[in-house]
C-alpha cells in the first residue's frame, strides 16, 4: 500500500532514515564509495525537507520510499529506496509508475550514479531517457534521465 508520509513527524522522519540508510549502504557498495552523501542526511534533515515523501508498506513495515518535489508541471525524483529485504518485488516499480500517474504533471526527472547500473534500467522501464551527464563537487560521476508521461486516462 502506498501512502503520504508525514515527514515533519519525528518518529516517520526516523522509519524513513531507517530505510534510507539501509538502502544507500548497498548503493554506496555499487557505486565503490564509502563516502556517499546520503548517508549523512539525518532525521532532522528529513523532517525539515520541503519535498514530499511517499511510502510503501508491507503490512505495518515500511518497505520503500520515494521522495519527490513537483514545480509547476515538472516532478523531480529526490530519492527511490527500497529496504534490502524487499529487493526484487516489484515495489520500486510501483512507486514510480503511482508518482508517474497520479500527479498532473508533463515531466518527470531523476539523477543518479552513472554507475547505478540496476537503477538506470529501472528508469528506461518507465520510458526515462537520459539527458545529462556530469560530475558533482562530491566526484561520484551522474546521469540525469526525464520522461514525459501519458495524460491520464490514455
């Protein structure tokens, strides 16, 4: 089930750190860095975010997150984590296509490690394209991908 999390609440902001940081150890794994800036957001950081958070739960445990920011017509993935006992179930895929759908919006957009080679082909899966390429302050090399979404009901 998917829901709105309500991040400025403590104890979600925590849940939300927790699957984060679980997540963001394999990614940073992946990617070959130990110094992986997602992994000093902290709860506080979450809590104060302006970006919303939306959450799949497995019976009452949080299993994934997406977090997202829409301008105008335009949503930006921030972040898509999926705690590491819920990989390969499907559920990042329907975070993306519920963010996809459910919002009126004609573009989506998301970054990631140039190197994220599992998570750029769950990208293409949903039709995102890349656009850009570059290396950030941090040194760990990027790709931004976009996708114009269908209108809802087509």
């Amino acid at each position: 089930m998917i829901t709105r999390l309500e991040n400025s609440n403590e104890d979600i902001a925590n849940q939300i750190r927790r699957v984060f940081q679980s997540s963001y150890k394999i990614e940073a794994e992946l990617i070959g860095t130990p110094d992986f800036p997602p992994l000093k957001r902290s709860a506080k950081d979450i809590v104060n975010s302006t970006t919303d958070f939306y959450g799949f739960s497995e019976q009452t445990c949080l299993a994934a997150i997406i977090e997202i920011q829409i301008i105008g017509k335009q949503l930006d993935i921030h972040s898509l984590t999926v705690d590491p006992i819920f990989f390969r179930k499907g559920i990042a895929d329907k975070l993306i296509s519920y963010v996809l759908t459910s919002f009126d919006i004609n573009t989506a957009t998301v970054e990631t490690a140039e190197v994220n080679q599992p998570a750029i082909n769950l990208y293409r899966k949903h039709g995102f394209i890349e656009f850009k390429r570059w290396t950030p302050s941090h040194g760990i090399p990027k790709v931004a991908m976009s996708v114009k979404p269908l209108p809802c009901g087509h």
